[in-house]
C-alpha cells in the first residue's frame, strides 16, 4: 500500500483532503530522459512546430488564439516520437497509485490524458478558481447534484523541477461553494484571497493527485522554469460521465494502428478501456464540445 509524504495511504488522503502529495513516482534512471523530451517538446511547441499547445489569455479548450505557451498537449502522440512518456504512464510505480486510488484492478484502467504545464515566456499567466467539470456559473442544486456523480478516474501533476503554480481549498471536492466562494469564482476568479487557499509546493520528483472537484487554480510565472506532467487516468466504469471531460481534448489520434504501435505491454488494456468507452458512448471520433 502507498502512502503520501505524511505516511497516510493516498486513497484515504485524497478522500479526506480532495489531494495528495507522494514521492518517487519517477524511476531514477528516467528521470533525466523525461526531462529531455520535455525540452525538445517545449522547444517545438514555443517554435509553433507543434500546434497542440495552451496558450496564454485562454484557460480551456479550444486554445486557438496567441503565441505565448503555457502547456503542450498531447504527450503521447506519435508525431512527437518521444516513448519515454508512454514509457512512464505505464510504469509499475505509476500504475500502483493510480490503482490505488482507484480501488480498481488493472484490466479497468481506462487510458486518458497526458499534457504538459509550463512557464510560459513572456508574460505571467493566472489560471481562475474553477471545479474541472462544474462551470462557475452552475446553480447550487445543479452543483450539487454534479458533486455526486463519481469521478471513475484521477488526474496528477508531476514536477520534473520545483513548482509551486497550484492553489487548492482542501477539503472543498465534496460540497457546494459557500456564499463566498462562489461570488469570488464567478465575479472575482483571480483572488489571491480565497478562503482557506493552499499553495501546494511540490519538490522535483513529487506528485499531487488530486480531484478534479476541489476548488483550483494556478499561477504560472515566466521567469521560473516549470516542466510538469499533467495526466489522468480512469476506470471502464465511468462511461458517458468520464468521455465529456476527456474527450474534450480531442483524441482521434488514440485511435490509430501508428499510435498502437508505440504502446508498452502495461498499457495495451487500458487503450483498448478507452476505445470502447468512447464508441459505448457513440464518439466514433474521440471528441466532443469543450465543457467550459
């Protein structure tokens, strides 16, 4: 069983406080590599070389408009050519948390993202306090009802060097918004003064898992080099409730024999998991409209 920073196990952690941090996710002798491919992709993605990216100014997808990186998607595609991030997201340590987490075995995995959060270059960006698949806007019964569809998956960050980009409220992934809280997400998301915020610090090589239900945001600073890898996972449980939110990013690109072809042994079930999601769902394409 695998426990976070405090030696608590990180299921109930991140039941308890909507996150959690753990240590040495990474195998030691992938760790430069990781960091590596992140320069080359970077380095694509700031040259326009690779269109798949976040751009400053735009939050959610679709990011179609600047020039100013904060984060490249799709990690795993084949045109990038980097396996070493294949390589990781089915790692065994990897896989164990994500498990965990769970409380499912593997042949339920479901495969799903797996992006990268950077500093951008030239200009400071602030992501607003937002739930992932809740709009700000959402009347209380509505958020309240959304509060208690499962999630049927988990998302991380891993920090190749120190970040300190993400802002949490603890405890705040399993109830609706106070009074206050909601009039900062709706009519002030860039408040540094949320009620009960914590800054996550993060130490290269660490994770935070987190449920994409808590109130976050992040702060995104041009002059401190950021390289941290952004993913999630699923279960074959989630259905149509898991395909809004992943599908939103636009993965017809999974679902090609060249992509297959690149995937580690550890991860061929979990692929197939999201393929027939997706046509369950009637997503022949692996794509829907943005949530937000």
């Amino acid at each position: 069983m695998l426990t976070d920073i405090n030696n608590i196990p990180i299921d109930q952690a991140i039941k308890e406080n909507g996150f959690v941090i753990v240590d040495n996710l990474i195998p030691a002798e992938m760790f430069i590599r990781l960091r590596e491919a992140c320069d080359r992709v970077v380095d694509r993605a700031r040259k326009g070389d690779w269109n798949y990216r976040r751009l400053v100014g735009t939050q959610f997808p679709p990011w179609n408009e600047g020039t100013d990186v904060w984060g490249v998607q799709h990690m795993m595609h084949p045109d990038l050519n980097e396996p070493v991030f294949a390589e990781w997201y089915g790692s065994p340590d990897l896989l164990a948390a994500v498990e965990q987490l769970l409380h499912t075995g593997h042949e339920d995995l479901q495969f799903e993202l797996f992006n990268l959060l950077i500093n951008p270059q030239d200009s400071n960006f602030d992501l607003t306090w937002h739930r992932d698949a809740i709009k700000a806007e959402a009347a209380e019964e509505e958020e309240k009802e959304k509060l208690t569809i499962p999630h049927y998956g988990t998302q991380w960050n891993t920090a190749l060097y120190d970040d300190a980009c993400l802002f949490v409220v603890p405890n705040s992934h399993r109830r609706v918004r106070t009074p206050t809280e909601r009039d900062i997400t709706i009519n002030d998301p860039l408040s540094h003064k949320m009620p009960g915020q914590l800054k996550v610090d993060l130490k290269a090589g660490q994770t935070v898992f987190y449920d994409n239900n808590i109130l976050h945001r992040a702060s995104y600073d041009c002059s401190q080099k950021r390289s941290t890898l952004h993913a999630s996972m699923g279960t074959i449980e989630g259905g149509h409730h898991r395909a809004a939110v992943i599908l939103q990013h636009g993965l017809g690109w999974m679902n090609t024999e060249e992509f297959k072809k690149t995937l580690p042994e550890s991860l061929i079930k979990p692929h197939a998991n999201i393929i027939e999601m997706a046509t369950k769902a009637g997503i022949s394409n692996m794509s829907t409209k943005p949530i937000h």
